[in-house]
C-alpha cells in the first residue's frame, strides 16, 4: 500500500494548480488548490472551511465510488458548495475543473 503524499502540478487556465492525493487506508483524500480557494473530494469539509472563510467546493464522482486521482477530481461533479465559493460563482453540478477555474 502506497502511504506516501503525492503533490501533483498541473495547468488551468495558464495558471499552475497544486493538488495533492493522500492515501488514507484504501481510500485517498484528494484535493487541489488555487489562490482563491480549494475542491476536494468527498472527505473534505467545506463548511468547516468556511469558519475561515476559505471557498471550498465538495466532488462527487462521475463513476466509481470515490475520488482517487486528480483526473477523478477534475471530471466529478460539484456535490457541496460553501457560501463562499458559492459567491465567487461556484454551481451545483460545475464539473471539478470548471470549478477550480471559478476560484482563480
């Protein structure tokens, strides 16, 4: 079993992401950052985020039973949204790629 973090790097918008995937028993908590804010998968809590007032949207997967990859972050489904991801525009369904690209 991989216990290791893994940070991966990639680009949207001409913009560098960073997102991180760290294996937790036989799942992987996954999420990915930018500047204005954070999309993660379902074991993160957006509205625990909002108390510091950090935008923060939850993924649920386009298939499968959890989010395991950044691929699978970024094709998934916005399922949760707190308020303040929610005012930078963030909507109920944006695939995880457009809703990072809302919080740049």
């Amino acid at each position: 079993m991989n216990t290791i973090m893994e940070e991966v790097k990639f680009s949207l918008k001409g913009h560098e992401i960073t997102g991180y995937v760290i294996p937790i028993g036989d799942v992987n908590l996954v999420f990915a950052r930018t500047s204005q804010g954070l999309v993660g998968c379902g074991a993160i809590d957006v509205i625990a985020l909002e108390k510091f007032k950090i935008p923060a949207v939850k993924v649920r997967p386009s298939s499968g039973d959890s989010i395991r990859n950044i691929d699978d972050l970024l094709n998934g489904k916005v399922a949760v949204i707190n308020t303040f991801a929610q005012k930078s525009g963030v909507m109920q369904d944006m695939s995880g790629e457009e809703a990072l690209k809302t919080l740049m």
